[in-house]
C-alpha cells in the first residue's frame, strides 16, 4: 500500500465515521441502520487493510535495520581470531 493510498484511505475513514456519526443521530430505521452497517463494515476493512499495510511496513523497516546492524557491527576478538587464516 502506497502513502498516497494510506492517506485516501485514512481519509475514507473519517469520511465513513463522520457518516455514521450523522446516520445514528437520525432515525433508527431499517434503512438507516443498514446504511450504519454498510459503512461500519467497509471502514472496519479499510482499518484492517491500513494495519496489515503498517505492519508489513514495520518488517520491512525491521529486516532493514537488523540486515544494516549486522553489517556495521563491530568485530570482536573472537570474529577476527575466527577470520584469520590460521583461526
């Protein structure tokens, strides 16, 4: 998911939430609370899909930074006995 997605989902959201808030204030008809359901479950997805997007995110930034510190880690005297040719 790209940021431009996230932020038109992010925005759809509070579209959605901003709706439902205006469809309980009104009266609690069939069709109203079918719109309420409607929306509630398209915003529940939306959240969802947004969580596994910052979440395969977070890995991605988690293999990054584990991948740089394993690269730039300093050696220790047993790294370097163990390198030597004669180690």
């Amino acid at each position: 998911m790209t940021r431009d997605a996230v932020a038109i989902a992010q925005w759809k959201c509070t579209f959605l939430a901003k709706k439902i808030v205006m469809l309980r204030a009104a009266s609690p008809d069939a069709t109203v609370t079918g719109a309420i359901a409607r929306y509630q479950a398209e915003m529940d997805y939306l959240i969802a899909t947004i969580a596994r997007a910052c979440a395969k995110a977070d890995a991605v930034v988690a293999l990054r930074r584990a991948a740089a510190a394993e690269h730039h880690e300093p050696r220790t005297d047993n790294a370097v006995r163990d390198a030597s040719p004669s180690g």
